[in-house]
C-alpha cells in the first residue's frame, strides 16, 4: 500500500473511532455543554504518535460536532479548537515527561477551555461576560483534563507497550 493511502486510512480510522466515542459519551449526556468528558478526547495522545491523527481527529470532532446541541457555532469552534490543538500536539510530540506526551494531551484542554468556554459564554443569554466565559472554560478544561490524563494516558501507555506503535508510524 503506497504512504499516501495508509496516511489517508489511518486518519479515516481515526475520525471514526473519534466520532463513535463521542456518540457513546453523547448516550450519557457527556459531549456537549459546559460540562464535558468526551471519551473521545484521549484519542488526543495519538497525535504524538502519527501525523495522520492531524486529520483523524479534526474530522473526527467535525463529524461529531454536526450533532452538537449547540450548533453550528460548534462546528466550526470546537473543530478549530481541535485543530489547532492537534497540529500543536503533533509539532510537540518528542516533549515528554516519564515518556508521557505531556502538551499533546494539554493543548487540548487549553484550547477547548478557550474556544469552547468562549463559545458557551457568546450563546448564553444577555451579553458576553467575561465571568461566565471563565466558568464555562474552566469547565470545559476540567472536563478535558480528567479523560486527557487518565484515560489518554492509558492509552500513550497500551500503544508504548503493544505493536500499535509499530502500526501508527
């Protein structure tokens, strides 16, 4: 198989595994809104291992996003916020700590608080206000901590212990 199609099947892989994780979240109320524990998120530690988790995973959160309560808004914000946080993941992949990629699993927490925290505050009722944005990202960023650094560390650790590895590069 040429490097241009398993790049390509690897990221469609990775898009639908992200896209059935979060229909599961979803299921349980967990996707969407301030209070946010995407299971999908520990897919995040992927970008560390391959650049096609680049893609996998932005399409993967635009996939999920078109069934988000809050929109179209969220379509576009919350993939970007994935995005960036996937490419910045990727271009940070070989900064470890106990062999841990610690900032591919923190710039999503960083920038979905953000992004996402923004985008919550703006859909609100009344005016943007700087206090709601604060609690909505904070809660977003919390959300994204919890399965980030636990589950997405699980992960990093089943994929450095199995033949994964090996399959992702």
């Amino acid at each position: 198989m040429n490097q241009k199609t398993l790049f390509a099947v690897k990221a469609a892989v990775i898009a639908a595994i992200y896209a059935a994780l979060t229909a599961a979240s979803s299921m349980f109320g967990l996707a969407y809104g301030q209070i946010q524990f995407r299971v999908s998120e520990a897919l995040c530690v992927l970008c560390a291992f391959t650049p096609a988790a680049v893609p996998g995973l932005t399409i993967g959160c635009l996939l999920s996003n078109m069934s988000s309560t809050l929109g179209v808004i969220d379509i576009v914000v919350g993939t970007s916020a994935t995005l960036i946080s996937a490419v910045l993941g990727y271009l940070t992949r070989k900064i470890r700590v106990k062999g841990i990629p610690v900032l591919s699993l923190l710039f999503p927490c960083i920038f979905n608080g953000i992004f996402v925290g923004a985008e919550i505050a703006y859909l609100m009722p009344g005016a943007f206000q700087w206090k709601a944005f604060l609690i909505a990202g904070l809660e977003v960023a919390a959300g994204e901590l919890a399965v980030c650094f636990t589950l997405g560390i699980l992960l990093c650790k089943a994929i450095q212990k199995s033949k994964l590895k090996d399959l992702l590069n």
